[in-house]
C-alpha cells in the first residue's frame, strides 16, 4: 500500500467515526496538533524540510479523502 492509500484509509475511518465533540475538539486543537506533529517532523528529518510554522490547511481539507496538498 502506498502512502496516498493509507490516507485515503485513514481518513475514511476517522470520518466514519467522527462525532460532533470531536469534530470541535479537532478544530480548538488543530493548531497545537499541527505544532506536535511539526516537532516530530523536524526531529525524524534532522531539520532537513522546511514547514510552515502554522498549520496552513482546514480540518475540511485534512479531511477530504481526495484532498492532497
């Protein structure tokens, strides 16, 4: 399976699952999420890739099944 598989996989569960408290909770966190996971990005690259420092994409688009950035 490749990567774009195992988002599509993903998200298609999470959305399967998704209620309205953790729609809400997603979207208060999103930012601090995005901070989390910057982190760990920056430490498993040794800071060889660049992102911004703020989360750039909607919860809608990190949703979409199809929505590739």
């Amino acid at each position: 399976m490749n990567w774009q598989e195992e988002i599509y996989n993903f998200r298609t569960q999470l959305r399967r699952k998704m209620t309205a408290n953790l729609r809400n909770y997603l979207e208060e966190e999103l930012n601090y999420i995005y901070e989390d996971a910057l982190g760990f990005v920056k430490i498993k690259t040794a800071n060889t890739v660049i992102f911004p420092s703020q989360c750039p994409y909607s919860l809608e688009q990190l949703l979409d099944r199809d929505w590739l950035p």
